[in-house]
C-alpha cells in the first residue's frame, strides 16, 4: 500500500466509529449506540495538510471475552496492528479511565507502533481537564476531542499528519474503485480475503456478518485496486432493523463511488431477480460489471457446456448481461480467483477507453451504409456526423436533421456496432442522438 495507514482502535463504545466517520469527513461507518456494531476492519480514505492516508475503523476489543464475534474481532484488530504505521487509541472521557483501556495500551506498547490517545465525549472541551487522567497510559500526551460535535478534530489530524512516515511518491495514484456485491451469504467477503490472502473480513455461516461497506485496498501490476465489501443486499421489506437499513444505503452509496462492480452469486442458486436488480442498478450508474459464479466446485453435475447455458437463459431476461464478462470460481478452493484481478483492470481500462473522433465516424458511416435508419413519411432522417464526448463510462454524441425520429432498436444497432469495433468489455455504453434546437434522445446499452 502506497498511502500510510492509520488504525483507530478501543473498547466498544468509546466512538471509534463517530471520530472514523468525523475525520474522513463523510459517514462511512455505521454508527449505533448498540456496542459491537463494527466487526470488520473499514477502510476509507482522509486528507489534511496535504497528506493522504488510509484511515481504518476497527472493531471494539473485548480482551477476556470468548465469544466467536469477539474473538474474531480481536483478530481482525491484531491484522490492522500489522499493517499501521499509526495508532489512534480512543478512550471514553466522560466514563474516565477503564481498565480496559490499560490492557489494550499494554498490548499497543509491545506492538512497537506509534500511538496517539483520543479522548473522546468531551463536549465542554477546554473547560474540562478530563483527559489529564490518561497520561496513566503511558503514551504520551492525551489528546482532548470531540468526535459528535467536531472540536479539536483538526488538533487530532495536525498529530496524525506530523506521525505519518515520509511521503511516498505514489501516493497519488488513483486506485480503481471495485465493489463486491450481492445477496447475503454468497461468499463476497471470502473472495476478498482469498484475493488478499489473508482473513481481513470476518467470515462466517450466518447471513449478514458484514454490515459496513468495508474497503481493501490490494496493489496488482503497480496499481491500487481498492475492493469495497458490502453488506448483502436483501429486499427492503426484509430489512428487519437500523443497522440493516442503513448497511443497504451504505451497499447502494458503495456502488455510487466504484468504477467496477463486482456481482458474485452463488452458482448452487443461479442469478436471483435480486441480483439482476443490483447488476441494473449498477450499469445504470456507469460502473462496469464482472459476474463472478462463486461456489463452481460445489456443481457436481456439469459440463464443458454448463456455464454457458446459464448465461444465455439470463442473457435472455437482461441482454446487457452479453457484454459482460463472467468468472466461475470458488472462493473455498481458490479456482479461477487468480484472474480476477487482471479482469478488474481490464474492464476498467475499457471504461476510459477514448476513440479518436475521425475513427468514430468511419465506423458511424460503415453502420450507416450496411444498415440505413429506418425513414418516416417527409424529411430524410440523416446522421450527420459523431464523436465521443465522455469516458467513464463512454459516451457518445451522434447530430441528426431529426433526433427525435431515430427509434431505440436502431439507437442499440449502432451501440452493438460500436462494440463490434471497440469491445468496452464489461462497460456501459451510452448514447446521445442531438440536433441543433432538438431535443436530445439518450440512449444506454
């Protein structure tokens, strides 16, 4: 990873998730007043003074507890002590000095690592001198803060900043957004950790184990691909509480911000309504789209033929689906999971893929000579000339005398003619008919 990395860790309910959510500036992290909310390790990305750094909530330590969640929890917080260059121990001012906070302080001074102390809840700052009581720690100067109302939140990144290790050059680079999504229980987060090698997503049999849309990044051939976990999405009517609720906004805001979109499916079930529902809503964004099949080697009966009558049924309900690529994996077994990565940067090369203006329309003018527009009673419909205006997903602009007279069958002949000369494998393709005073026809495939 290019960028340093900062880990945020306590006891449950000391606002580690408030103070995460305050210092990226949005709200990324479910916060609840239910402890434990957060399993996983949420990863997001902060800027202050100039300085990027990875930002990583984690979730509350429980240190003598032997319950399965919190034993994975202290796991996955022992995994963000490994990668940190930076520690920020939050504590809770209000309820004062917890043992607690002493035995995760002991295990931080052994880990070798930077550590920063938040004290947190303090809303009367600096007409209170609550987080005195923590120089106990051992760790330096405490730091005073309120992450519900903001104060002093800029005193916390002016230390973070000045702890961070020496810039690195690549710093800068822009990863490739990439959400996994699909229906609970499918196995999205062991894919993640298979491509990562390691557990950095608590897994478990029950459904729904990841709440927060959680972001990996991985560097694949010099570049970020940056995999954001989501919760499963289910249908409204079956998100039974908040937390569930608002994981699926957190799925549907992922999705927003990703250039791919991975929709994993469990190959036992098929390609549910559901999931074509989230494949549509993601191309309808502007992402690109990989459907990865999970759980292939749990097909026992099948042959060379298998896959590809599945996908031609589908194909059938949601045609886009034909100029997406598919990769039948397991996550369990690791088959196939090693092209994933070199699928990802693909399709989203293709998406910024830009076609010199004189080239589009030669192709324009190949489509046009084998195939005409379909004419109407007076004027002539003519397409007069193209090119393409937008990348990301591509985009182009077609002037005719009579935009508005170009049916959409005809609109999609000229997208698959498109396509036909420059792939855009995994993208969407959209298409603007304009002439001078008409109203546009948009048109998406």
């Amino acid at each position: 990873m290019s960028k340093p990395t900062v880990a945020i860790v306590g006891r449950p309910n000391v606002g580690k998730s408030t103070l995460f959510n305050r210092l990226i500036g949005g709200r990324r992290a479910i916060v609840s007043h239910e402890p434990g909310t957060t399993r996983d390790r949420n990863f997001g990305e902060a800027e202050w003074a100039g300085r990027r750094f990875w930002l990583v909530d984690t979730g509350g330590l429980v240190p003598d507890s032997q319950q399965s969640m919190d034993r994975a929890i202290r796991r996955q917080v022992d995994l963000a002590l490994d990668e940190a260059d930076l520690v920020v121990l939050v504590v809770d001012g209000k309820d004062g000095l917890n043992p607690v906070d002493g035995e995760v302080a002991a295990q931080l001074r052994k880990s070798g690592r930077p550590v920063l102390v938040a004290v947190n809840k303090l809303d009367e700052y600096p007409r209170t001198s609550e987080h005195l009581a923590f120089y106990a720690l051992g760790l330096g100067d405490p730091i005073p803060v309120s992450a519900q109302v903001g104060k002093a939140s800029g005193d916390l990144l002016d230390a973070i900043v000045a702890h961070l290790p020496p810039r690195d050059a690549a710093e800068d680079e822009d990863a490739i957004q990439v959400a996994v999504v699909g229906r609970p229980n499918v196995g999205k987060s062991s894919l993640i950790n298979r491509l990562l090698g390691e557990d950095r997503h608590v897994v478990a049999p029950e459904a729904g184990t990841t709440r927060d849309a959680i972001d990996s990044p991985l560097r694949y051939h010099g570049k970020t691909l940056n995999f954001i976990d989501t919760a499963g999405l289910r249908r409204r009517a079956k998100v039974e509480d908040d937390i569930e609720f608002y994981s699926t906004l957190r799925t549907q805001r992922a999705v927003e911000r990703a250039d791919v979109c991975v929709l994993v499916v469990d190959a036992a079930l098929g390609l549910q309504n559901q999931d074509l529902r989230i494949a549509t809503e993601a191309w309808e964004h502007g992402a690109a789209l990989i459907v990865v099949v999970n759980k292939w080697d749990l097909i026992e009966e099948k042959d060379t033929n298998t896959a590809k009558r599945g996908q031609d049924l589908l194909i059938e309900k949601a045609p886009f689906l034909a100029d997406v690529p598919w990769l039948y994996t397991s996550a369990q077994t690791g088959q196939r999971i090693s092209k994933l990565p070199e699928l990802i940067e693909q399709v989203a090369s293709e998406r910024k893929r830009r076609i010199a203006t004189a080239e589009v329309n030669r192709v324009l003018e190949e489509l046009l000579q084998r195939n005409a527009p379909p004419q109407k009673a007076g004027d002539e419909v003519k397409l007069l000339y193209a090119s393409q205006i937008g990348v990301a997903p591509p985009e182009f602009a077609i002037v005719s005398n009579r935009p508005e007279d170009v049916p959409e069958s005809y609109q999609r002949y000229l997208i698959h003619g498109f396509r036909e000369h420059w792939s855009f494998l995994g993208s969407p393709v959209r298409l603007k008919l304009t002439g001078r005073g008409a109203k546009r026809k948009v048109r998406e495939r």
